[in-house]
C-alpha cells in the first residue's frame, strides 16, 4: 500500500452518560500519512497525550467497520462494527482494561480528486463494563 503525506485535523468529543452537559472535547493538528487499499482508508500518525507521552495511531476505515490501535503512551485496540457491541482493550498506568465499544456511525467522505477527506466514527464506549460515554471522532485529512 503507498502512503502519501497529509495534514490530519484531529477532533475528540466524549459525551459524560452522567451529566448530559459535559464534555470533553480534545483538537490536534497532526502531521501524519494517508494510505488506501481497494476496502479500506487508513490514517497514520503520531500525537501528544497530555500527562502521559507519545502515541502512535493507525486507524483503519472500511464501509460498516473500523479499527483504532495505538502504540505508546496508552496502548489501546478497539475495533468498531457498526450495530455490534466488540471487546479491545486499553492499557493505563492501572493495567490492562477491556473495553467495548458499539459504534453508531463509520463514514469517510473524499474529495472527487482524492486529495482531501474525511473519517467519521461514534460510538459508545465502555471501559471495564463502567460507560465511558459517546465518542464522536473526527479526522479531516488534506494530502501535502
């Protein structure tokens, strides 16, 4: 697969299931690669987790599924189908944490001359069987 360097704008929102109101929104501007396979999109990069360090990302997208794995600073495999609830897991300073996530939304989006796009993932997170709430993660890509 080739891989072409790209400028990811990178926005978090996890919605608090326990006070509707609250929520914690994360943007990072990200110097990363986009690659593309006949099913899949895929964004590389790495970013800063504030407290804790480095973190490398490859988010994979298909048409119904998605998986985000993170190598570093909090290592985490969470894969997302849409409608199914699927068990990752999630390394902290606490140890190893399953997770389970039941995604909501998997959509990408590109420009006609493939030169800038989008990924689109929600779904409800939880974390040792605790929920974490709805997270919605944006990725606007635009290939340098």
């Amino acid at each position: 697969m080739q891989t072409q360097n790209a400028e990811i704008v990178f926005t978090s929102h996890i919605d608090d299931p326990s006070d509707p109101g609250n929520r914690q929104t994360i943007e990072q501007v990200i110097q990363g690669k986009i690659g593309k396979s006949e099913s899949s999109l895929y964004l590389v990069f790495s970013a800063e987790i504030a407290d804790v360090g480095l973190a490398d990302y490859t988010i994979r997208v298909g048409n119904e599924d998605a998986l985000i794995l993170r190598k570093g600073a909090l290592p985490m495999r969470q894969q997302l189908v849409i409608g199914q609830s699927i068990k990752g897991s999630y390394e902290s300073q606490f140890g190893r944490m399953e997770t389970q996530a039941t995604a909501k939304r998997i959509e990408t989006t590109c420009d006609p001359a493939g030169r800038c796009g989008s990924v689109h993932l929600v779904y409800e997170l939880l974390i040792q069987e605790q929920s974490v709430g709805k997270a919605t993660m944006e990725y606007r890509y635009s290939i340098k």
